[in-house]
C-alpha cells in the first residue's frame, strides 16, 4: 500500500512539469506584423498579418488565428519560406462567439492571413477604428504599420506612435513596435483621423498625366480615319505591283527570247562560208558542202 502511494505522488509531481512541457511546445511567432489599411481599395479596414514561427516549431504546424465575427471570412491565407514567397493554402473557420476562428496547416515558416473589418466607423469627415490582439501566441518581435489614407489629416493612433515613416509605396505610415508578447497578453490599438471624401486610396495609385495634354498640329485628325485611305493605298500599289510582275514574266520573256534566237541564227549562219559546217535553221539538220537546201525539210539554206 505505501509503494502505490510513493508512485500516486511521484506521478502527482511530474504532473507539473509535463503540463509546462506541452505548453512550451505550443507554437509560437518569432515575428509578428500587422498592417492596417484603412479605405485601401474598399470602404473599411484591410488588416495584414505577416507571420514568421518560431525556429522552435515543428513543421508542419497547425495555426489558428482568431479574427473578428463581424470580418465574416479571412480574404487570403497564405504560407511559404519567406513573407515575400507565399502561396494560398486551405484554410477552415468556426464561428467562436465574437471571433471566427481561421485554422489552416503551415508547411513553411512564413504564413500572411488578411481579411477586411467593416468597423471602421464613419461620422462626416470623422473615422474611427479599433483593433483588439486577442493573445493567441506569443511573439518575439511585434509591429503594427498603420497607413495614412489618400485625403486623411489628424491621424491619431494609441498606443502613440514612435515615428511616421514614408514606405516605398508611396503611404505614410505610424509604426509602432511593441517588442515582445507573451502568449494570452492582449492589447488594443484605437485609431482617428479626418476625411472629407470617400475616394479610396487605390483610385489615387492610378497614372495620371503630370500637366494636361493640350493638342498639337493635326490633332483633329484621328487614326480611324488615317486606316482606310491607308488601306486603300496599299491595295493599288500590291495591284500594280502584281500587273508589273505579270507582264515582265508572262508576256515579255518569251517576245524577247525569240528576238534573241533570231538574232543570233542570223549571226552564226552570216558568218560562216560554204565549206564550214552549215546547220538548217528550222530543223537543225547539218547541211553537206555546197547544199543550197536542206536534205532534211526542204527550206532554203541562209548561207549568206
């Protein structure tokens, strides 16, 4: 009886530990961004997670992040080896009270999830939003980019913002670095600014002339009426291009080719003498000395 009782304890006593050892197996980030994106290219709040695990993690992993019910969906779930090198994978969601879980299995160490939150309030030129981290995993390094809207003034972000930095594009954006964050550890980040349209700011990223484009010399002239007269051009020249090469080789080769053969019969029977060989000049039969006629077919001989 008191040897099963020194094991219940023992067993009681490694209880602990194993628990502390499954928690530190949970996975867990090395780095965390997240960009928000307010009045990008819909009228609400575009958030970007840019995720990087723990080298400590074992792949694959399965990762789950909470994201607000209201979100509906995630718009895009990603992995692969680098933040810059992702593709989409499959992803499941559960509705969780006042979050939807998204869970999704990552193969690689870099995982982006995004999804567009309609809270992004609006009062006349006012808007204002609220984020919440609900403390799924602990993270080594944590940022938030928060992008200034094409049209905004007064931004106002809490936690305030260490500095205001132009990215490469083109958007200010308050960068605020958070440092570490342990696992379960939430916060909330509130953001104000004013805006006196609704234009969004992907309208602004279009290319637009730099100084209006005032018309030049024949301006008038547009090009679909230039391509029928060039057209037509074209066709007389290929039509009497065509003539030209019909006349030159089927008409006049074969005029020139008998001028020709006439020509030089003339020259070899001129002048050869009566004792020379003399060839009949219609059937090509060879004369004897001193024939006046062709043996052959008769005709006179051009011996002169």
């Amino acid at each position: 009886m008191k040897r099963r009782l020194l094991i219940l304890l023992f067993l009681l006593t490694l209880f602990p530990v194993a628990t502390q050892v499954g928690a530190q197996a949970a996975p867990g980030l090395e780095s965390l961004i997240v960009d928000f994106w307010p009045e990008y290219d819909q009228p609400n709040m575009l958030v970007i997670y840019r995720a990087v695990l723990s080298p400590t993690v074992s792949l694959p992993a399965d990762i789950t992040f909470r994201i607000p019910a209201e979100a509906v969906r995630p718009h895009a779930v990603a992995v692969g080896p680098s933040p810059e090198l992702v593709a989409d994978v499959v992803a499941t969601t559960r509705v969780a009270g006042e979050w939807i879980e998204v869970s999704f299995i990552a193969t690689t160490p870099a995982v982006r999830l995004e999804y567009y939150d309609p809270r992004l309030e609006k009062e006349g030129a006012l808007r204002r939003f609220r984020y919440d981290w609900p403390g799924d995993y602990a993270v080594g390094t944590f940022i938030l980019n928060v992008q200034h809207p094409v049209g905004a003034s007064n931004v106002r972000v809490t936690p305030a913002a260490g500095r205001v930095v132009q990215f490469e594009d083109g958007f200010a954006y308050n960068v605020i670095e958070l440092g570490n964050i342990s696992s379960g550890e939430q916060f909330s980040l509130d953001l104000q600014y004013d805006k006196e349209t609704d234009a969004l700011s992907v309208e602004a990223l279009q290319v637009q002339p730099s100084a209006p484009i005032s018309p030049g010399p024949g301006s008038g002239i547009r090009i679909n009426q230039i391509i029928p007269w060039a057209l037509g051009i074209l066709g007389v020249a290929l039509i009497a291009g065509g003539g030209i090469w019909y006349w030159r080789s089927g008409r006049g080769a074969p005029a020139s080719g008998t001028r020709r053969q006439r020509k030089e019969g003339r020259v070899s029977l001129g002048s050869v003498g009566l004792d020379e060989s003399i060839y009949c000049h219609q059937c090509g039969k060879r004369a004897e000395p001193g024939d006046r006629y062709c043996r052959s077919c008769g005709t006179r001989l051009r011996t002169a």
